[in-house]
C-alpha cells in the first residue's frame, strides 16, 4: 500500500492514537536534537518517519520512498531546504506537502519558502499540537470535508 493513499475514507489523528493509516513522514533537518525531537513527536501522534541530514539526502530518500508530508529544515549544510524544495518540485512534479521548518520568523523567509513550492510555515521551536494540527490540515485528516 503507499503510504499517501488515503483512499475515500477521513481519519482524524488525536495526540496518542495512531492513525487507521500509517502514514510516513520525512524530516529533513541537520540539527540532531532537532531531529531526535521532531521524529519522537511525530512518532508519538501515530506517524513512520524517517530522518536526512540534509537537503541533497531528503531528496535522495524522498526519490527512494513514498512519503506522505515532508518537514524541510530551511538552513542546512549541502543542500538547504529552499533549494531541495525547488527540485522536488521543479523535477519530481511532486504534490506531497512540504512543510517549512525554521527558527526565523521573518517574514521574507516565509515568502522565499512559499516562493520555492512549500506549502506551511512554521518556526521552531514546534509543539506537538502544532504539529498535529498542520499534518491534519495538509494531509486533509480531519475529517471535515463539508462546507458551511
């Protein structure tokens, strides 16, 4: 099964279930502590996730896996994130979310992010309601598909 067929049913994730599918997340981020929090949040709401070190790893292992969101680190070493976004985007014709991850809240960084394909923004530190609110909305797991 890939991991980003939903099919037609909605799920919704609450903080200590896991979901009906397991969907799985990559985090593109240099920072080990960074890392090691990210994924032990994202594992706790019910996720697979793998991590890259890098921008040119994240998208080595995006070409290699089938991922359902991907949290892209802004500045990193080889490749940063901007850069890696854009070839995914620009090569692989991929709609998977990316999602921003930053320390800096300026607003020219937001810009330059969407600019490059990202789909969500946000700055660290992340909290695990953040975090399950933005993959509920991106990945449309919150069950609500009528409109008012």
């Amino acid at each position: 099964m890939k991991a980003n067929s939903l099919d037609s049913k909605s799920v919704t994730i609450e903080p200590g279930r896991s979901p009906e599918y397991l969907l799985s997340l990559l985090v593109v981020e240099d920072n080990v502590v960074n890392q090691m929090v990210i994924k032990k949040t994202l594992q706790r709401l019910g996720y697979e996730v793998m991590v890259a070190n890098d921008g040119q790893q994240g998208v080595d292992m995006f070409l290699e896996h089938d991922f359902s969101c991907v949290f892209m680190d802004v500045q990193m070493p080889v490749m940063d994130g901007i850069e890696a976004t854009k070839i995914l985007r620009l090569n692989h014709g991929s709609k998977v979310p990316i999602i921003a991850l930053t320390a800096n809240a300026q607003e020219t960084i937001k810009e330059t992010c969407m600019k490059a394909g990202m789909d969500v923004f946000l700055t660290k530190p992340i909290n695990r309601e953040e975090l399950a609110e933005t993959l509920n909305e991106v990945l449309n797991l919150n069950g609500n598909n009528t409109t008012s």
